[in-house]
C-alpha cells in the first residue's frame, strides 16, 4: 500500500482541526480535508446511535499507517475512534510526488 487515504471522524470541528494540525505537524499526513455537517449511525454498546460528526480525510503513506492511527487514537476523545485507510490506486503524478515529499 504506498500512498492511502485516511477517513477519521471527531465529534466535532474543533476536535478535528486539532488532530489535523498534530498530524500534519508531525509529517504522518500531506493534507486533511474537514467535512463539515455529517450524520453518522452506528450501534453502539447495543443501542444505535444517531450523531452529528465531521469526517476528516487525510492523504498519507501507507507505511505511516501505524503511526498516524496512533497519534489519533492518543488525541481522540472517542474510546474507539474511527481510523480506517483505502489505497490510492493511482492518481496525479504531481500530486502524488507532493504527498511523498511532505510526508516523513
């Protein structure tokens, strides 16, 4: 898997915008798009919830998985937070080149 995207949801915008920023600042993702305004259900401890959530989309390298799903999960306030990867199977080479070069 050499370049991914992220999907992570936070319970809100100002949550989000801080676990971008720590993982932008610590090179484990090139960029974060914060989505606003999403309804997220999913059962929980038997029930099924219905919340409001921002969805955070990070571009990275697959070999900084591990260390960015950490970095989330130490600064998440869920006990389990949503932190799954998808392969980039192709893409702008430019881009792809920027993802490389931004990342550590």
């Amino acid at each position: 898997m050499d370049n991914v995207v992220v999907f992570i949801t936070a319970s809100g915008e100002e949550e989000a915008a801080r676990i971008a920023h720590a993982i932008l600042a610590a090179r484990i993702a090139a960029c974060v798009n914060i989505v606003k305004g999403m309804r997220s259900m999913y059962r929980w401890k038997g029930k099924i919830e219905d919340e409001a959530e921002v969805l955070m989309i990070a571009k990275t390298r697959g070999a900084l998985f591990e260390r960015l799903s950490e970095k989330v999960k130490e600064l998440h306030s869920y006990t389990v937070p949503e932190v799954i990867a998808i392969p980039i199977i192709s893409g702008a080479e430019g881009y792809l080149k920027w993802l490389r070069e931004e990342t550590d």
